[in-house]
C-alpha cells in the first residue's frame, strides 16, 4: 500500500494525504545531525510532495507541525516553499502550528501535504514486457549532505511524473528499495535473490533521495537518457 491515505471527497474526486516526519535534525544543541532548519525543513517537504506527486495528485496544501519552537517558523517555511518551487508547484498554501509552551531539547517537525485527484479504482495491475530502475541513490543522515550529488533532484521527480516513458513511480523511504519495489511490482514475495541492482536495496532511503521508476522495455533508452547519471538498472528475475 502506499504511504498516503485517501479521502473520498466526492463521486468523482478524491483527497490525498502525504506525510513526512523529522526528529533530531537541526539546530539544537543535541541534535544528532547539525543542520540549517531551512534543509530539514526542505527535505520533509520533499518527502511529502513526492509520495502525492507519485499517485497523480496535485498538492494543494502544506502544513508545518513545529515541535521546534517559534524561532525556526520562518526556516521551516522558508524550506517548505523551496521544495515547492523546485517541484514547480504554483498556488500552494502554506499553514501549520508552532508548539511554543514547552521547549524541547531536540528538533522536532513533522509535514503534511494535501492534494487532490479524480477517484481511481483498481491501481494495481500486474503489467508484462516492463522494466524498472532506480533514479537516485539511497542516502540518510548525514549522508545526504555529504553525498547530496547522488540524491535525485526534486525537479527530475516532478519531470518523470509527466513523462510519456514512465509508465508509474514510487519514493524510496526508509524500508529501502526492495520494499518500495515490491509495491511497484505488486509481488510481496520478493527478496534479494530475485533483484540484481548496482546499490543496497535494503538501506534506508532517507528522506526518499531516490526513486523507483516502471516503464516499457523497449523505452529504456529514453529513461536512462532522461535520467542521466542518475539512472541505475534493476533486474527483477523471476
């Protein structure tokens, strides 16, 4: 199942909820991973965006939980519209809530997209004659910032989402790759043995610095070119 909940709105249109959570990333003295509010904020969002983007939603919607304290508001929305000018996202609202009677020791946020699409039905589907790659690569915690050229850019998402080749996506979280492609796939059976792929498909994907594309064999060589260095194969075997 995806991890995005859906609201019946009406008989023809459907409420999508995204959702990303962020703790001990920031400023704070005890922090585990020092860095500007304004990246972890970005990176929640991204997070977010990514999970409604990838079932044809269009977000409408960010709200900001901040467990941080009212001086890191501004980075956090500062962060959050970053991550919606990247994704090319006009017309979005921003809104949230600041818990400011206690301090916490540790940053805490938590981000929640909204989005909206027309009501689908049967969405799992076993296709033949289709291929799958990785677009990014696997990185958490400090990581991401080490490694930030490896992470698939969030423009480069938004753009497979509307490409002719990309017959379906999916973000890269923190059970790895090998769960996420057994959501794409729909074959829960799946293990190690039956994917051969250049990365770890059982590390954490952090805040989803990669994702999982499906498309038809014969359009391989426009993903790997849409893709660039970004493109990893993965080979399903049977």
């Amino acid at each position: 199942m995806r991890d995005v909940s859906i609201i019946p709105l009406s008989s023809k249109e459907e409420i999508i909820v995204g959702t990303d959570n962020s703790g001990g990333i920031g400023t704070k003295e005890e922090d585990v991973v020092k860095v500007d509010d304004r990246i972890t904020a970005y990176y929640s969002t991204r997070v977010a965006v990514m999970e409604v983007l990838a079932v044809n939603a269009a977000p409408f919607s960010v709200i900001i939980h901040n467990f941080s304290g009212d001086p890191v508001w501004e980075a956090y929305k500062q962060g959050a519209e970053t991550a919606l000018k990247e994704a090319e996202l006009e017309e979005v609202t921003i809104t949230g809530s600041t818990e400011s009677n206690f301090s916490l020791k540790q940053s805490a946020l938590g981000i929640t997209v909204l989005g909206k699409r027309p009501v689908v039905e049967n969405e799992t589907a076993h296709e033949y004659g289709v291929s799958y790659a990785v677009i990014g690569a696997p990185l958490t915690g400090n990581q991401v910032l080490e490694k930030r050229e490896m992470a698939a850019p969030l423009s480069l998402f938004t753009k497979c989402c509307r490409h002719s080749a990309i017959l379906d996506l999916i973000p890269v979280g923190s059970k790895g790759i090998l769960e996420e492609l057994r959501e794409l796939t729909g074959d829960a059976s799946l293990t190690v043995k039956n994917v051969e792929c250049p990365l770890d498909i059982l590390v954490s994907g952090g805040p989803s610095t990669c994702f999982l594309v499906k498309f038809r064999k014969e359009e391989e060589g426009k993903v790997r070119e849409f893709a660039g260095g970004y493109y990893h194969s993965l080979l399903v075997r049977e």
